[in-house]
C-alpha cells in the first residue's frame, strides 16, 4: 500500500508550533446559572414585574401591528 509522504515527517509541523497556553474560562457554575434561568423565565413572571411573560417575549423584540 502506498503512502503520500514518508513516515518520518509525520508530525514535524505540529511539533515546531510554539506551544500556547489556554486562557481559563472562568464564570459561574451550572447550578446557579440554572437557578437565575428558572427564576428569570418563571418565577418573576409569575409575581408580575412590569406584566411579564414567560420566555423569550423582550419588549424591545416584539412588534407593533400596524392598524
């Protein structure tokens, strides 16, 4: 079976690539993230702030019907 290049050269760009470290992402853990999400969606649209409702109905998206 043929090869399309020598098997000596395998890998000869990955380990001339300087090596970088990676940035630590940082931010909260899914527990709380799940937790302001509940209360964001249900929870405060159920107590009624400003006429709410639940899920994704920002004011700002939503559109005037024209008359």
């Amino acid at each position: 079976m043929a090869t399309h290049g020598s098997l000596t050269k395998a890998g000869k760009v990955r380990g001339q690539t300087p090596k970088v470290e990676g940035r630590k992402i940082v931010g909260t853990n899914s527990k709380l993230r799940n937790k302001s999400n509940f209360r964001k969606r249900f929870v405060l649209a159920e107590i009624g702030l400003g006429g709410k409702m639940p899920g994704q109905n920002k004011a700002s998206a939503q559109r005037r019907r024209r008359r």
